[in-house]
C-alpha cells in the first residue's frame, strides 16, 4: 500500500527472468528508478527464477491499476500464453515487448482496447500459426516482431488494420513463400526484413504492394537467381541485403530503377560474374560488399568493370574480401573511400602501394593475408587510419620488415595491434610488448625456412603446402600402379599372342598332311606317287654332294 501511489504514476515496468511458479508473484530483486524520458520503471533482471520449475500460468490483467503505463517488457520469464484483455484498460501503452517466452497462441482479444500501441515485439516464442485479423485492434502499430518463431505460413488477411504498420521482422521462421495477397494491407511498409528463411523466390507481384519499401533484407535463404526485373517496383530502396544466399551471377541493369540506394551486401554468395552494368545507376551508393563469393579478381581497366568510378563515384565502404587478385588502381577510382576491407587477398608487402591514393580512410581490414613487413612510406599512412587490422599476417618483427611500425607501436589507438611470427623468439607478442633497440636488422629468412618450413608463411599456407605434397605423393603412386598395370597387361598380351601362334601353326601342319591326296601307298616293295620324285634329293643323315661333271666329248679331227 505504501508504494501504490507511485505505482498508478509507473510509465514504464520491465520485468525479466522473473516469473516462476506462481506469478503474479514479485521478482527477489527489484529496483524502482527513472527511466529514459523521467518516466518511472519497475526494473527486474536479477530475478534467479530459473532455477524454479516453470509456470504453466498465462499473464493476467494484473496491471490494470497501472493507467499511466507507457512500456510494458516481460521477456525471458517461460510466460505461455496472454491472457484474455491482459491489456484492458492500459489506455496510454506505447510498448509491449514479450520477447523470448514460451507463448505458442495469440488471439485477437489479447489486444482490445490497444488502439494507440506503437509497438509489439514477439519474438523468441513459439508461435506456429497466427490466425487471420490477430493484430485488427492495433490500428495505430508501427514495429511489428514476430522474428525467431516457427511460422510455416502466413494467413490471409493476417495484417487486417495494420495500415499504418512501417516495419515487420519475418526473419527466423521456417517460411517457404510469400503470398503477395498477404501484403495487401500494409502497403506503407517502409522495412521488411526475412532472414534466415527458406525462402528461394519472391514473387515479383508482392513487390508492387511495397513501393514505399526502405529497407528489403532477405539475407541467409536460399535465392540462386535475381531477374533484371526483380527490384521495379522499389524505386524508394536506400539499403538492400541479399548475403547469404546461393546467387552465382548479378545481371546487367538489376539496380537500375535503385538510384536512391545507399547500401547493397551481396557477401557470402556464389557469384562468379558480376555484369558490367549490373551497378548501373546506382549514383549514391555508399556501402558495397562484394565478399566471400567465387569472384577471382577485379579487373578496373576494362571499360565494362562493374566498379566503375563514374556510376559510383560516392562510395565509402567497400569490402571484397576473399578476391585472390585486386587490381593496384583500385582505391585511386574511390577516393572517397572511409572503410575498405580487402582481407584475405594474398596481399604481399609490395601490393600495400595501392592504399597511397586513400587519403581519408578510417577502418582498414589487412587480415589473413601473406604480409611480412610494412615500409616507411606505408607506416606514415597507417598511422593516420583510426583502426587497422593485421591479424594472422606472417609479420617478421626485425628492424627491415617492422622497426618503423614498432617505434610507433605506442601511439596507436588500434583496437588491435598485430602480432609477430618470425623470429621464432617473438611468436605470438603484440608489437606494442617488443623494444624497438633489441631488434635484429633483418632475419635470414632462409634459415628460418629450413628450421620452421617457410617462415614467411600463414600456418594455414603451410598445411596448403603439406597438402599439395600429399597430394604429389598420391598422384606418384596412382601413376606407378598404372604403369605397373599396364606393363602386366602388355605382357599377358604377348604370351596370349605367341601362344595363339603356336597353336596356329599346330593347326595349319595338322591340315596340310591331312591335304595330300593321294596317300602315298606301298605295294610289293614298291613305293608309287603320282608326282615326280627327285631321286636326288637326300635324307638328312646322308651327306648330298652334287654330281660329277659329265667327262669331255673329243671332237674328230678335221680333215684338211
């Protein structure tokens, strides 16, 4: 009673972990305070009743004294259900935040009597269907949460009344298509966010009843490929995410229609082919990622170069991470440029020459790449960058590679600092820790790569490395057993063939004697063939000389 005529002034009451087995009992920690605007608020996050089994009780009317309340939050309290016109009589509520509770069911009397509430966060439940017309009472909703449920579908006419609604999180529900005839009563729309779906298309028709669309995220589902004409309707886009998602190509003049768009991800694809008019128009563009796709290099010399410096001229952010090759121009074409994140690219020392032209950089993104030092030159430059980040680089902390970055190690405000690889002495101290008088000139780096396997190298180069030897040993051994598999078929070859041939031969004797007709027959000593013999043909045990010269034949004498 004591406290009652401060309670009916409460604006605000944030309840959290506190209800346990029998609400409505109060939290074991509670403080009362002022909260944001001098309203004042029951503050609970200390309430320890987790510990206790969980209520099976749905929250009441149990703070219809409180006519001035303004923000309602009971999140993270295993709440089931809203009770029946919980919400009576709160004529002032701007906020209700049911935020990850167990509640699986919402009806249409649960808000009555809520014309003026301006948002409404159920998130985290565990909502599996919500029936047609739920939200009808809340006429004058703005923010409407129903992310991290399990949603297969929406129902039609599930946003009747809600004409006023400007944003709806969709995300995290197992959402396989979106009714275009759904969206029919929220054509003020201004963000619509769906990530973590499953969906793989949109049809175009849902697009024309979002004209009035700001934001479009439909990052982490499963889209593979965008039309030209994906996007006509949304002439009012400022920011656009599609990361996440399984899109292999970007097609000439996607954008076109976007000229108000600031910020465009398309991070964490597949695309191997971005067109060259794929940005066409996009005139303020400010935030492009580019990162974790299939794309090999960027080629800024062609005239067809989807970045080209004329469409996007206003760009501050850009991030192509993962690209293997990056052209050496390619901040000389932005200027402009405030972050740049060309992380994990293969960088060398001598590739750092292209950040020269980046006069008004602030976050810079080095990591994993194969730096081993940083020249005067570059040091001056990076000094003056608000945040630089060099982790898992080959740094070699020598007075050569890094003596100049080192000697100033103590004035940056990095939030932070690389650290060393080589020499071995060194491995894994901040640069900040290492005395700048104590250092080696210059490491030999060939003596550190016969005791440590190239020691200007990544750990994860070095297990690249072992796998390609792997890999060279396998194709050894796959190429003798081959080799060994076709001498042994060459071979049984061979003997299949002399043995045809002998048999063969076997054969062909075998027909021939059978041939000879008429057998030569033997009768009274007498040995008769119907060819002529060659009596001078001898048997093989006698010696055959040729005969005698027949003697000379005298001739008469001639008679004179």
């Amino acid at each position: 009673n004591a406290i009652n005529p401060i309670t009916r002034r409460w604006s605000f009451a944030d309840i959290q972990h506190c209800f346990g087995e029998a609400a409505p009992k109060m939290p074991i920690r509670m403080c009362l305070q002022l909260g944001f605007q001098g309203r004042h608020q029951t503050v609970c996050t200390r309430g320890d009743c987790h510990s206790r089994p969980r209520n099976h009780i749905s929250i009441g009317p149990i703070f219809e004294k409180f006519h001035y309340l303004e923000v309602f939050r009971v999140t993270d309290s295993n709440v089931p259900a809203i009770g029946q016109h919980t919400f009576w009589g709160l004529i002032h509520l701007k906020v209700v935040d049911l935020s990850r509770n167990n509640i699986t069911l919402i009806r249409e009397d649960n808000f009555r009597g809520q014309d003026n509430l301006l948002e409404l966060d159920l998130s985290g439940n565990k909502l599996i269907r919500i029936p047609s017309a739920t939200f009808s009472h809340l006429s004058d909703l703005r923010n409407l949460s129903l992310a991290d449920n399990f949603l297969v579908e929406l129902m039609p006419r599930q946003f009747l009344n809600l004409a006023n609604l400007k944003h709806l999180d969709l995300s995290g529900n197992p959402i396989v298509d979106l009714k275009p005839e759904v969206f029919r009563d929220i054509q003020k729309l201004k963000t619509f966010r769906c990530r973590r779906c499953q969906l793989e298309k949109v049809n175009p028709m849902l697009y024309s009843y979002l004209r009035m669309l700001n934001v479009l995220d439909l990052g982490d589902n499963h889209f593979r490929y965008l039309d030209k004409e994906e996007f006509q309707h949304l002439k009012l886009l400022h920011t656009l995410r599609f990361d996440g998602n399984q899109l292999s190509v970007i097609v000439d003049f996607l954008f076109s229609m976007q000229r108000n768009l600031q910020v465009l991800d398309m991070a964490h694809n597949r695309i191997v082919k971005v067109a060259g008019s794929a940005f066409e128009n996009l005139v303020n563009l400010t935030h492009l990622d580019l990162s974790y796709n299939k794309l090999m290099s960027l080629d800024m010399s062609s005239k067809l170069s989807f970045l080209s410096p004329k469409e996007l001229k206003t760009l501050t952010t850009l991030s192509v991470a993962d690209m293997v090759s990056l052209p050496t121009n390619l901040l000389a074409t932005f200027p402009n440029l405030r972050e740049l994140n060309i992380s994990g690219n293969h960088l060398r020392d001598e590739n750092l020459q292209m950040l020269v032209p980046a006069k008004h950089l602030e976050l810079l993104d080095l990591s994993r790449n194969q730096i081993n030092g940083i020249d005067m030159r570059i040091v001056s430059l990076l000094t003056e960058i608000q945040d630089v980040n060099l982790a898992n680089n080959p740094i070699i902390c020598d007075r050569c590679h890094m003596g100049a970055l080192i000697d100033r190690a103590h004035t940056l405000k990095w939030s932070k600092l690389p650290s060393c690889y080589l020499p071995e002495s060194y491995r894994g101290t901040q640069i900040s820790n290492i005395d700048g008088g104590g250092l080696d000139f210059c490491v030999s780096l060939d003596d550190e790569e016969d005791e440590d396997t190239n020691a200007a190298s990544t750990s994860r180069n070095i297990l690249s490395q072992g796998s390609l030897n792997i890999l060279a040993l396998m194709a050894g051994l796959l190429f003798i057993i081959l080799a060994v598999l076709i001498l042994g078929i060459v071979v049984c070859y061979s003997r299949h063939r002399a043995r045809y041939y002998t048999h063969e031969d076997k054969r062909d004797l075998g027909a021939t004697e059978k041939s000879i007709d008429p057998p030569a027959t033997i009768t009274s000593n007498e040995i008769n063939f119907k060819f002529p013999i060659d009596d001078h043909v001898c048997i093989t045990d006698e010696l055959c000389l040729p005969p005698p010269p027949p003697p000379p034949t005298k001739q008469a004498p001639v008679m004179g």
